[in-house]
C-alpha cells in the first residue's frame, strides 16, 4: 500500500477561508484524500515534526481537528540520524528547516506522495525531484488519482 504523506498546510487547509476557489479545492482534495487512507487505499505518515507543529497551533479548534486526522495515521516514522542528515542536506538545497524536516521524514517513511499546499515547497520539490526519494504534490494530483 503506497503511503502519503500530509504536511501542516495541507491538514490545515480544511480550515482556511473556502470563499478562494483554490482554497476550497485544496481543502476538498484533502479531504478526499484522508477519506481514501480511513477506507484503507493509502497509509498516512504521522512524524513528530507533525506533532510539534501541531501542538504549536494557538488555534484549539483547528489544533484538535489535526490532532484526530494525524492519530489517524497508519504509518509512524521516528526521528533518527538518517532523518537529521537528510533533512541538513533538503535545508542546504535551500528547503526551510521545518520543511526539510518534514521531507525528510517522508522519505524515511517511504512515502511515494509528499502532499502540500505551499507553493514554494511544491516549486522546490519538482526543481529536485531527481534527488528527493518522494514526490512532492499538491493534494488534487493525488485526490484525482483512482490509485495512489
């Protein structure tokens, strides 16, 4: 089973202002997709960086929303040194940190998706896609798909 992994922008997304076309897209797509790991087509990655990011929200509602879309999770993956290492390499090609973090925890994972609504991460994603071990996507790449 192919495994996906949702950043903080996107498990968020559900909670921005659906008035914006995108947004609303955005929200739907993830939604579907979360829809897709509870029937058991994909397995969710939860990371701590989720967690931290997570427990950093000072949004209650929002915070606890993410919280059950995260302990819904299929896949845990733990920080170690590989996870570290990989996530100075993905911050020396120019990724934020928290974003390296993430990606880099994807790819412990062995996610095949890296789902964002960030648009300099999804820019980032596809100039090093030859050298990232996941494929960074926004979310209706991979709702639309019929199998991830």
């Amino acid at each position: 089973m192919d495994r996906v992994y949702l950043d903080m922008c996107s498990l968020k997304r559900p909670f921005d202002d659906q008035r914006q076309p995108r947004v609303r897209e955005e929200a739907t797509a993830v939604a579907a997709i979360i829809v897709r790991a509870e029937i058991g087509e994909i397995a969710l990655v939860r990371s701590p960086a989720h967690l931290v990011e997570n427990d950093a929200n000072p949004r209650e509602d929002r915070r606890v929303a993410a919280s059950l879309w995260i302990d819904g999770a299929a896949v845990d993956v733990p920080l170690d040194a590989e996870v570290e290492n990989r996530a100075r390499q993905l911050d020396a090609l120019g990724f934020q940190p928290l974003d390296a973090l993430h990606v880099a925890f994807a790819e412990r994972a062995g996610a095949r998706w890296f789902v964002t609504c960030d648009d300099g991460l999804l820019r980032l994603g596809g100039r090093f896609s030859h050298t990232l071990r996941t494929l960074v996507v926004a979310p209706a790449a991979l709702a639309s798909r019929s199998q991830a």
